[in-house]
C-alpha cells in the first residue's frame, strides 16, 4: 500500500518569502516535488491522525501536485486531507480552512503573483496550524533535510477524484473535497455589513473587480455579484486559467493597465478592483485616483471602526518595513501600537496571535487582519466598499480628507526585474559596506541622517531577523530602501523603495515621480544601480 522510494538531494530547495517557487520544469523534475514535501513533513512533528488542508491557485501543475502531496501525506501517517474543489484554494480561504477546522497544517500550491503555464512558475508553501506561513525555524529546517534526504514516501494509489465534493479514501486516510468558496463567503459575511454594501450597489454604485484569470474568480462572483447583488458582468476575468490567459496575474498599474484606464475614463465605473494568481494582493483604484497599498493600508485601518468585524476598535497596526510611513500617523492618533516588521507575511503571524495587532500590510500590494494569518486581497475590497457604504463619499474624497487630516506619503517602487545574481550580490553588498560613512553626508542637495541594514527583533518570540534591507533616511523624513526580493524564480530582483512626508495639502495634488525626483537621483547615485546592473531603467515602477 505504501512505498518508500530511494531519492538524491537537490541543492537548490530553499524556500523562499513565501515557500519554494521555481519554474514548472525544475518542478517536473524526477522526485523534485517529492523531495521537497517530504522534507517539510520529515520537520514536522506530531501530526500522525491529524488533518492537512492541500489547494493552490489553479495554476499548470496544480492538479499534479495536489495528487502527489495527498498520497503522500497518507503514507507520512496523517489521517484526514482537505482538499479544495479542482484542487483550488486561495491562499487567504486555505489559512480559513486551516483555522476552522483545526487542521495540523497546510500546503499552498501556488506562486502568487508570478506567471503560470508550461514554462513558467510554480511553487509550493507549508502553513502551520495558525493558517499562517511556516515561520523560519521550519522553513530552515525542511531546507536542511533538503540537503540530505534519501528516501521518500508515498502511497501506492490511483488519483482521487478532485472534482465531486464530497468524501472519499484513499489507503486508509480519509479524504475530503470541499467547495472551495463557501466557508471563506461565510466568514466574510461575519466581519462586514453586507447590508449596507447591497444597499450601496442598488443605489446605482457601480464597481468592476477584475481576477486576472486567476483563483479569486469563483470567489469574487460569489459574493460580490451573488451575495452582494452587483450586477453580472461586475467580475470580470473570473475563470481561472492555468496560464492566467497568457497574462501576468499581478495587481499593478503595469499588468492591470485597463482597469487603470477604466477608473480613469469619464465614463468608468466609482470603483475598481483587482486580486492577484493566489488572492492575497489587491489594488484599489477610485474614480480618478489610484490608492497605493501604503495608502490603502492606511485609511483601512483609519475607518476600519466602520465595518462590524472591526467595530470595537484595532489593538495595533503592521506593516513590512519598506511600506510607507502613512500607517504610523494613525496608528499614532488612535493610541495603539505600530509595529515594522522584515518582508513577508509569515512575521506578522506572532503579532496577531498574540493580539498585538489586527491589521497589517505591504507596499506589495498586501493587506489583511487577524481574520486569518495571510494577507486577502478580497477582504480589502470589501473592506473598502464598506466603508464607502457608511460615509457615503467617494474613494477620491475618503483619500483628500485623510490626507488632509494625516498629511501624505509620496511613495514609489522601482524593480529591477531578472538581474544577473552576481551583479545584484555585489552591489547590495558595496552599499552595506558604505553605511557606515554615510550619516550626515549630502546628496542630491539632501542631508542623510541615518544609514542601516535592518533587522527585526520579534517582540513576541524574541527572534532575531537580519539583514532584511538597507535603509537611508534623509532629514525631513524622506528615505530610501533597498532589498533584494524573495519571489522571484529567475535571477535577482532588486527593488529599491523610495518616500517622502508631505505635511502640506496645497502640495498634495503632485505626479509622484516628480515629487520623488531628487530622491530617486539620491538613490541612483548611492546605490549604483545603473553602473552596476547595466539597467538604464526599472523593469517597473509602481
């Protein structure tokens, strides 16, 4: 019934911010999938007759994997799998289905935002029993075993039946098919006023969410076209395809370039929306105006007190250290606590475990709360429509009055996508080795008062996270951040974050670019990024 197969080591099974991600041929490798599961079950303890919950984006290979990882997980000994219906899951409803079901963990099949099809992305993430990303001492750990595994196991079965909701066995472990939308509507229902959204849309509110082709589809048009009462046609882009429709599934101006143009048009709808391959990021454009995800982060939490989930108030707020400052004014105003954490969602798990924070967000394009313990990109849509519900203004007018009441962050994100690694190595480390000289030197006519390569200190577990990215502060509050990111597949990517506070509204009204003009010289001149990389430009700006 079980079988215990022979193996070799890979050396290159590290995970990464957010799991493993390669591309689908290194996955198709022989054993390569199997390896890496069965060194994040080999790091496990304690799971013998407990429950794992399997999903992923829909994204090529998913279907494949889903049927290794259940019949391996039967030959490791667990007794229950959840899986969900086509082997779909977003990442935020499989952190629900972890906690509602009192699973012992998860594995998420998914490379976020990444590209989909033959050749391009995949990858594959462990989610402990919180729902959240497995934290470092566990990812370290099942890389160790990577290094050094010999066998594997696995059971010796034909394929389940992914598609019929309903139970099933296979070599004595039970197995569950679930539909992949409902118990995520559900809690949905529980934290916002979905009377007042309806009430909203049948007032003549118009809106669009566009899911890219990707995993929020079923979920965007069950509840905001059929529990919410948004005409058909709202969702748009809600099949999900194993190649996203040949598109990059990434909420940004760049990939979501016609919803922009739409929000923007005389004629557009009042709001705009857009998830990404796995559900975990959105973008929020109103009539006429784009919120950043710094932004967006910052007025959530500032009107957040509006939605029924959130009614009796926030206990802290968090945000990755490269998101922008704007969250720290309200956090701030509202008396609670703000807390900076490295890149990735898995550091904020401990803060709201320990019910220091509810909401957290990055600059990518993430937000979410204490709901679940990964970041939901349609949370933040509804989220945002309930308060556009409550106050009755438009997102234009929720944006000027926060800003005017918090003043504003102008904020920019520059990728240098695919750089040569070694190129990308040495320049982030001739930046590290000059931090030390720069406090108080001038550049670009601006003053550095500080110079630093981050690191984290975990106020709940005490951990210590190093080196997480480089940081230049400026007098007046500007700064710049550099950091090599971890979701990538292909080479390095580099992103380089720059901001300004602006305290004057009659300055509030400026192209982003241009308010960030002498930065973004200061951060080319410091970093080197042309001279080193060869780049003339970002791949994108954001």
């Amino acid at each position: 019934m079980f079988k215990t197969i022979a193996t070799t080591p890979f050396d290159d099974q590290k995970p990464g911010t957010s799991g493993l991600r390669k591309k689908v041929p290194e996955f198709q490798q022989p054993n390569y999938v199997e390896n890496f599961i069965q060194s994040v079950f080999d790091s496990l303890d304690g799971f013998k007759g407990k429950t794992l919950v399997i999903g992923g984006d829909g994204r090529y290979y998913n279907r494949d994997v889903v049927q290794i990882a259940v019949k391996m997980a039967a030959a490791n000994g667990f007794g229950r799998v959840l899986v969900g219906q086509g082997g779909i899951l977003s990442t935020p409803a499989a952190s629900n289905v972890i906690r509602k079901y009192k699973a012992f963990g998860g594995l998420v099949l998914s490379a976020s935002h990444n590209p989909g099809g033959p050749t391009e992305d995949f990858g594959i993430k462990y989610n402990i029993s919180n729902g959240g990303p497995a934290p470092e001492k566990i990812t370290e750990a099942v890389f160790a075993r990577s290094k050094v595994i010999d066998r594997y196991l696995i059971a010796d079965a034909a394929d389940i039946d992914i598609d019929t909701i309903g139970k099933q066995q296979l070599a004595g472990m039970d197995v569950e098919i679930i539909d992949s939308v409902s118990d995520y509507a559900e809690l949905m229902e529980t934290l916002f006023d979905f009377d007042a959204i309806r009430a909203l849309i049948k007032s003549g509110f118009t809106l669009r969410f566009d899911s890219m082709h990707a995993v929020t589809g079923p979920y965007g048009k069950e509840i905001l076209e059929h529990r919410l009462g948004a005409p058909d046609g709202t969702c748009v882009n809600f099949v999900p395809l194993e190649d996203f429709g040949g598109h990059h599934p990434d909420p940004n101006l760049v990939y979501a370039k016609d919803l922009y143009d739409l929000l923007m048009s005389p004629n557009g709808p009042d709001f705009g929306a857009a998830s990404d391959g796995d559900g975990d990021r959105n973008l929020i454009i109103g009539k006429g105006i784009y919120v950043t995800p710094s932004d967006s982060l910052a007025m959530l939490a500032a009107n957040a007190h509006l939605a029924p989930g959130y009614k009796a108030g926030l206990k802290g707020i968090a945000r990755s250290m490269p998101t922008s400052g704007a969250a720290d004014r309200v956090a701030e105003k509202l008396k609670i606590g703000m807390y900076e954490t490295p890149t990735g969602w898995k550091f904020f798990g401990n803060l709201l475990d320990a019910g220091m924070a509810t909401i957290c967000g990055e600059e990518s394009s993430g937000t979410g709360s204490n709901h679940v313990r990964e970041k939901d990109g349609l949370w933040a849509v509804l989220l945002w429509l309930n308060i556009l519900a409550v106050r009755k203004e438009s997102v234009q007018q929720i944006a000027r009055e926060h800003w005017a009441d918090y003043g504003r962050n102008y904020y920019t994100r520059h990728d240098y996508e695919e750089v040569d690694s070694g190129a990308a190595n040495s320049l982030i480390d001739a930046l590290r080795a000059k931090l030390p000289t720069l406090a108080g030197k001038t550049v670009q006519g601006l003053t550095i008062t500080k110079a630093d390569d981050f690191a984290y200190h975990d106020p709940v577990d005490k951990s210590v996270s190093e080196h997480q990215g480089i940081r230049i502060l400026f007098n007046g509050g500007s700064r710049i951040v550099l950091r090599l990111s971890g979701t990538g597949t292909s080479g390095a990517t580099l992103r380089l974050y720059i901001e300004r506070y602006e305290a004057d509204p009659k300055r509030h009204d400026l192209e982003t670019q241009s308010a960030l003009a002498d930065l973004i010289r200061a951060a080319d001149e410091l970093t080197e990024i042309k001279t080193r990389t060869g780049r003339d430009k970002p791949s994108v700006i954001t």
